[in-house]
C-alpha cells in the first residue's frame, strides 16, 4: 500500500464545546422531528431497532441511545480494495486521499475543446487518465455515459472503470439493483463473496433528499450493501438556505442528522458493516437560488463535519476541489485549490470532487485532472509539514560551505533535493526567454499535451478473462431485466 499523506497537525474550526452542542441539536433534531423512510424494509428494521415509526407519514424518529449505539458498531477503519493492493485506501486514522466527484453529463472534448455529452469511451477514458495520475488515488463515477439506457449508467461506467483502472473504484447508483450489480461485479473481480468481504472491490454511495428525507431506492441500497460487506457512503447534499438553514451551524445539523440515519440503519441492518458519512452539501447563492459549488462555504463545513467524524470514530466521505468556473481559468483554480487544501488541512481523509470537475460539478473536463493532480501534489506537500529531525545534517552542511558559498554540489543537496522540495511538473519555473523559446504555452495548453500522451500509452493490467465475462453477462443480465420490465404488459 502507498504511504498516504496524514496531516501533522490537524486544523479545528470549532472547540469541543461547540462540537458537543452540534452534536446535542443532531440529536435533539432526530429524536423530536425524524426523518422520512420511503422504503418499508428500511422501517420496519429501524422500529426492530429501537425507533419510534409513525407508518402513516413514513416517519421515523430516532431516540438518543439508538443513535449513539449505532455510532459504536460503525467500524473506525474501512478498506477500499484496489485491484492493485498497492494502491489500496485505509481509511481512519487521518490518513488523507483526494479524488474526482459524482455524475457529471457533460464533457470537454480533448480534440474540439467543445462540450458535449459523455459516452461510454470516456468513461473508459477518465479511468486510464485517473489510474495514470499519482496524487488521485481512488475512482469515482465522473462521467455518467449518456451513449447507453440510463439505468444502466452506473452499471456501464463500473464496468469501465474495474477494466481500466487498478485503484478503488466507487459509484453511486441509482436504484437498488444497479447497486446489487456494482456489488456483484465487485464481487466477480475478487473471485468469490468470501474475497470480496475481505478485499471489497466496489464501494458505493447513496444520497438522502433534504430536507430529512431518505427516499426508498437509496434507503433499499443502504441495507443491501450493509448486508454484503460492501463499502457504503451514506452522503447528503443539503443547500443552505433553500433545503437547509441559512446558517452553517443549521446546515451542519441538519446535515449530520440525515447522514446519522443512513449509519443507524446500516448498523441496524448489518452491525458493523463499513459504512462512510457523507458531507456534499453547501451554500445556495440567494442573488440566484443557485447551487454555490465552488463556495468556501463548503471547505467550512465539512472542516466542521471532519471534526464530528473524528468524534464518532466513522470515516467521512468529505467534498473539496469544486468550482462554478465554465472555463478552467483563475477562479477555477482558486475555488479547488482553497477547497481542496480547507479540507485536508482538517484532515478530510476520502476527499473527492477533487479533480476534474467545474460548472458546479455538471461538466469534466480531462485537462483539469491532470492540473488538478498538480495542485493536489502541491498541497499534499503542505499537509506533510517541515521535518525538524535532521536539522544535525543541515548544520554540518552549513559548517562545509561556509560565509559565501553554495549548496549545489554538497551532498546534502543531492540526499534531500527530490525529497524535500515539491517538483510540479505543468507549473513553468522558466525565465521568459526560455518559456518563449519551448513555445510559450499557458498552463493548460501544456496540461492537454500532458493529457493527449497518458491517453495514447497509459493501459493498466488487464482484468483476468473470467472476471471481464463475468461482468459482461452480469451486464447482459440487467438489460435483458430492464428490457422485460420496459416492455407492455398485457
């Protein structure tokens, strides 16, 4: 496994007294108004588990020692297997990992710089270009292939993506059984359900509507993958001041409320299965009404929910590295990188929307990962802090140089220099002339260059031939189900 980056010291936004009353008002909030369950198995497992089920309103509410008990079972560490294990995540601990967001349609094209709709090959694409990129260290369902039926788009772009990349793979789904299909795929890759618990291949995440609704398709997905050991993100997207309080602390309660109870039914469905929080929600822009993607307002509270995730001892599955930018320019750059930096300076560890989406996540743009890997090399640097250890070594070299020398060519130089120093490889360091004279390009037109060559000669290893037939017929399974389902009943 690599070594991940675990900030040395962590940034805290609120004191533990002020963490204590958020989590007293989730709890007050859960217990007093509830949520709603559309699922009916979701219901009957939670009043088996202590809640007070209202069947009339599919309302559930959730005493305090439900709650908490939950809170206990959720396993502090979860891992998200990658085909290579050298590049699987641990999550826990405060180890720190940065990759790319949920669902966009839209793409830049490479060739054209036009957008337009995502296919099946960029999928497939986005997958080479992740697995070839050493700052992103896991897949997420970037583009949603609009060349396909679109109950079959999570189950097409995970079969892309276990073919095309060895690091974790994750997606969110869209029905109960495209999410038993990932989970199955998963499980053809590992070889068995047995492999697949210990070694789970696919994660998934599903998502509450706000305000406190948890609708039956993702609360079913809840349960089924609780009950077959597969990693399960239990995410919310509130927006604060249209499905959410105006405020932060209102938006934060809120939102940890309907992520607590996707992790009481988890636990209540499968104690101790590996399940995430989630924190995906934001600011609405109330000039608009619009989604604020890109607002420092979301780095804020997910520093805040990285706080509450530490405190319950369950991996958050965080959000940083969005803009509202159509181009990738200035405030692109700006936007993902104060996000992405807020954030793993609060020790986020699986932190995506981290590369190559914008437009407030509905478009992706392939150039944009590789720039944003760049970026993210820059602040994993940062996180990693300065090491006063070897200040015995510096000294002597100090002492070998001299009043008026250079470091150049003193061995300290060569030991330290590649270890030391963060080498961005698209940032240009060049004086004018020499940038001129290798044809003056700006950051991005030198990123696309970069991109158009991971593309033409990145493959990873192969999926073994048992395991590609087996996703194939488990593909050719769920359209055949969805054409007989489709099809008119007499």
């Amino acid at each position: 496994m690599y070594e991940p980056i675990t900030p040395r010291r962590v940034f805290e936004y609120l004191s533990a007294h002020d963490l204590e009353s958020v989590h007293r008002a989730t709890l007050r909030l859960m217990e007093q108004v509830g949520l709603e369950f559309g699922s009916l198995e979701a219901r009957r497992i939670l009043a088996d588990a202590g809640c007070d089920v209202e069947e009339e309103k599919r309302r559930v509410r959730f005493p305090s020692r439900v709650v908490e008990k939950a809170i206990g079972l959720a396993p502090p560490e979860i891992l998200l297997a990658a085909r290579d294990p050298e590049r699987d995540v641990l999550l826990g601990g405060g180890r720190v990992h940065y990759g790319p967001g949920t669902g966009s349609a839209m793409i830049i094209d490479l060739d054209t710089g036009q957008r337009r709709m995502g296919t099946r090959k960029d999928a497939a694409d986005m997958a080479r270009l992740i697995d070839a990129l050493p700052h992103i260290r896991f897949f997420k369902n970037t583009i949603n292939p609009c060349d396909v039926d679109p109950k079959m788009g999570e189950r097409v772009l995970v079969a892309e993506a276990l073919a095309n990349t060895t690091k974790p793979v994750c997606s969110s789904c869209f029905s109960a059984e495209g999410c038993r299909d990932v989970i199955r795929m998963g499980i053809a890759v590992a070889g068995s359900e047995q492999a697949y618990r210990s070694r789970p291949l696919t994660a998934v995440s599903m998502t509450a509507v706000s305000p406190l609704v948890w609708p039956e398709y993702s609360a079913d997905q809840i349960i089924l993958s609780a009950r077959a050991g597969a990693p399960h993100i239990v995410a919310t997207a509130p927006q604060a001041g249209t499905t959410a309080p105006v405020t932060l602390a209102g938006l934060i309660v809120q939102q940890n409320a309907e992520t607590l109870a996707g992790v009481v039914l988890s636990q209540a469905a499968a104690p101790g299965s590996p399940v995430l929080l989630g924190a995906v929600g934001t600011v609405a822009d109330l000039r608009t009404g619009r989604y604020a993607s890109g607002a420092v307002e979301l780095a804020m509270t997910n520093a805040v929910h990285i706080q509450l995730s530490r405190k319950y001892r369950i991996p958050l599955y965080a959000s940083g590295g969005k803009s509202d930018s159509k181009l990738g320019d200035y405030q692109c750059g700006v936007e993902k990188s104060l996000q992405a930096l807020l954030v793993g300076l609060s020790g986020g560890e699986y932190i995506h929307h981290a590369a190559g989406m914008f437009e407030g996540d509905i478009s992706v743009d392939p150039v944009l990962f590789v720039l944003d890997d760049e970026m993210l090399g820059a602040v994993e640097r940062i996180l990693a802090g300065i090491d006063v250890s070897g200040l015995d070594s510096a000294l002597e070299a100090i002492k070998r140089v001299g009043p008026g020398g250079h470091f150049l060519e003193d061995d300290h130089t060569f030991r330290h220099m590649r270890t030391e120093h963060y080498l961005p490889g698209i940032w240009d360091r060049q004086d004018r002339e020499s940038w001129a004279i290798s044809g003056g390009l700006d950051a991005y037109a030198r990123a696309r260059e970069k991109t158009r060559k991971i593309l033409d000669i990145h493959h990873p290893e192969p999926l073994p031939t048992s395991a590609s037939k087996a996703i194939e017929r488990i593909l050719k399974e769920a359209e055949a189900s969805l054409r007989a389902s489709n099809s008119p009943k007499h």
